[in-house]
C-alpha cells in the first residue's frame, strides 16, 4: 500500500470534523470513566515495605541516578553493525522518553575514534583562515561571549539505515534511536564569527574536533550566519563526554554529523573541504547512476512511541492513547496524522506543547482498541508543506542499496494478544 493510495479525513468539511471531536471527546470519557469505574472497585492495597520505612537521606547519591526499577531504560548497540565500538553508535531508548527532552544518560552516541577526555583547563578553540582578526579562545574566554539555550533535536543520517531493503529491527530503539532532543547552551556561531572579522571571499567553514579521528565537516557560511550554536552545556548541566564535552558544535536541522564534537577549530575558506567521508561515506548512490552528496537536511519525520514493539499493549482491549514524536530540518511541526488501517484513512493527533522549530513535538491521539490485529503509522508534515513519505514512495528514488536518509512512515503490526512487530507495506 502506497502513500498515494491511503485515504485522508483532510478537506472532509466542518460537520465532518465536528463529528470527529465530538467522538474522540465520548472516547475520552468513556475511557475515563471505565477506568475509574475499576479503579473504584480495587481494595486499597497494604502498605508496601517502603511505606513503613525510613529510606536513605540526602547526599547519599552527590550525583542523582534513576531508579533500579529503570534499568531496563538504557542506551543499546547492535554488535554486527560496526567491527569496532570506537566506530560505532548506542540509540536512544525512545520507548522510555516520556516527553520531547532526552536525558542525557539516554542520548545516542556516535564515535569516528572512540570517546576522547579533553581536559578543558588546556582545551583551546582556534577560530582562522580567512578572517581579519585570528583568535584563540580558552573556555574561560569563550564562555565570556554572550550565550543562548535553544531546543533543538540531533539526528544521526543513517537513522533508519538497515531499514531501505526490509523491515529487520523488531525494536522502536534500534528503527529510530539514533535521534535525541537538548536544551543546548552556548555562543552563537555568528557571533564569534563577527568578532574574528569574516572577509569577504570568505563563503565555506571547516570544522573539526579534536578526537583522534580529527573529525572535520564543511559548512557553507550562510548556515554558520544562521542558527549554528558552539556549546558547552546540555539539558542543565556541562556536556558529557559522550556528547562533545566540553565544547561541541550544533547545527539545527541538519544531519547529525556535521555537528562536530569536541570541536578545537573553525577555519574559515573559499572553497569547501572535501573530506573522505563527504565524498564517499555520505554520499548517495542512486539507481540511476547519479550520487547525492550535501545532503544536509533532516526531512519530516515521525513515529508512535506506545505502542511498539518495546511497550506492547498489555491490558488487553480498550481505551488507550496513542503516543508519538515528531520532527523536521526545516521547521517546526505542522500537523501529525495517525492511521490505525495502514494507512487506508488518517486522523489528526493533537501536538503537545510546545511545539517549537527543530526540536522533538510530542502528539497524541485517544483511541479505543477492540482487540483484534491493526496497523498503526504516523505520518509528519511540517510547515513548509512537506509531507513524510511511505517507505514505497521513497524507494522509488533512493532504490533499496541506500544507507541515509530515511525517513519513511513506520508501521506498527498490533497483534490481537497486544504484541507489536515491525512490518512494511510495500
């Protein structure tokens, strides 16, 4: 089943949609009330040991940690992806983000060299090339520029990769977690930019970090002038070293490499550096014979977080709520629709504030389950119109050899026992 195909209550008139609050508003009260109804005829249970205890007092744990009941709740690898760690990614448990913040014990992680401890007393950013006025920046001296916190999403290109030929992760995490969502703190890039003195045939930024891969990504100007962030702090604390500590770059929207890690230098040219792995590595080879190279942005994408394979429904038929995440490299978050017949006629979820520009949106939709198979899909479109295209759709032009870029509709087979498997319709 195409994507052309599915069916839309989009452009079904105002009674239409009328109808469809005033059912989705009965779904939410009678789930309401038939859960009240069980919980009122539940005996209070005893109390439990911990309710007749003392527990253990503060500072026992300097550092806070989460519960031993979460330990589940963690960051996985898939060993036959990579020869070694050192070049390898951990994916966000998505299944466990309750909302559009990833912790930071839960961000994905991606090495070229392994995991480098830079000590920032003698880290040092070296900003050159064709500027008017060279600087080489202690952390002291950087955190002295004016800052900023933005939310802002970070998505590896290859999320989604084993998925081009066929459904093969039976896992939520290991189809979409190499993406996570901060709150970065940091300097604008324009701003240091500014106080360096850009001249004038200066039109490519090379930045590298300081890894033992030197890994370094070209940037054309106009993005570093926009909305690019040299950070040194994470969702209310200083950057793991997992994630660049203690200074890293973040370029909203676009592919999660060119955010480059414990980043020493920005030198500014004339020309882009073509590394090995943008003119190889992430570079698109196409059935027709043509490559695509650049490709910076992160289209539109979505997926329903509950259920999925990691969190079945377990209660069996029902009232539940559907749950998802989604995101673009172009904006924000226009609308989110969810079909639960594969595809065959879609109905609006609602976008959970706040809904903000490159950064994870939270949708929901009530929904009452009656126990037999379904297949549920997310479908994205953000506010320059785009629309989140089907996995058919998408092959049609990237062929089943791709390895980047995507970023198709998930579907979810739901089960009459409440298990969910990873299918594709094609």
């Amino acid at each position: 089943m195409t994507q052309e195909a599915a069916g839309t209550e989009e452009g079904s008139g105002a009674p239409a949609m009328a109808s469809r609050r005033r059912l989705l508003r009965t779904g939410v009260v009678a789930g309401g009330a038939m859960l009240a109804a069980s919980a009122r005829a539940a005996s209070p249970p005893d109390d439990p040991m911990w309710s007749r205890t003392l527990g253990p007092g503060v500072a026992d744990r300097p550092y806070g940690q989460p519960s031993q009941y979460e330990k589940d709740a963690i960051r996985r690898y898939v060993p036959w992806l990579t020869q070694s760690t050192q070049s390898d990614v951990s994916f966000t448990p998505l299944q466990d983000q309750p909302g559009i913040l990833t912790a930071n014990g839960f961000f994905y992680e991606r090495y070229h060299s392994g995991r480098p401890s830079v000590d920032p007393a003698q880290h040092r950013l070296l900003i050159h090339g064709l500027v008017d006025r060279p600087l080489l920046l202690s952390m002291d001296q950087l955190q002295r520029f004016p800052s900023v916190a933005r939310i802002h999403f970070l998505e590896c290109a290859a999320n989604g990769g084993p998925e081009w030929p066929a459904a093969q992760l039976n896992s939520l995490q290991f189809t979409h977690g190499m993406v996570g969502c901060a709150e970065w703190v940091g300097v604008p890039l324009s701003t240091l930019l500014g106080e360096v003195g850009v001249k004038k045939e200066g039109k490519w930024v090379l930045v590298e970090g300081a890894d033992g891969a030197h890994m370094d990504r070209s940037l054309p100007i106009e993005k570093c002038l926009d909305d690019c962030l040299v950070v040194w702090g994470q969702n209310g604390e200083a950057l793991r070293p997992e994630q660049g500590f203690p200074l890293r770059l973040i370029v909203p929207g676009w592919q999660g490499n060119v955010s480059v890690k414990w980043l020493r230098r920005i030198e500014v040219g004339a020309t882009p550096w073509y590394t090995r792995e943008e003119t190889g590595k992430y570079t698109e080879l196409l059935p027709s014979g043509k490559a695509l190279g650049f490709t910076w942005v992160n289209e539109a994408k979505s997926v329903l977080t509950f259920p999925c394979p990691e969190k079945p429904l377990t209660s069996g038929a029902g009232f539940y709520e559907l749950r998802g995440l989604a995101w673009s490299g172009r904006g924000k978050i226009r609308q989110v629709d969810v079909s639960t017949d594969g595809g065959v006629s879609y109905t609006r979820a609602a976008l959970q504030e706040p809904v903000l520009t490159k950064a994870l949106t939270r949708f929901t939709l009530p929904w009452r389950w009656d126990g037999k198979p379904v297949l549920l899909q997310s479908r994205a479109t953000d506010e320059t119109g785009y629309v989140q295209p089907g996995i058919a759709e998408l092959r049609k032009v990237m062929g089943t050899g791709s390895v980047y870029l995507n970023n198709s509709i998930q579907t979810w087979q739901v089960l009459a026992d409440g298990s969910v498997n990873n299918v594709q319709l094609s």
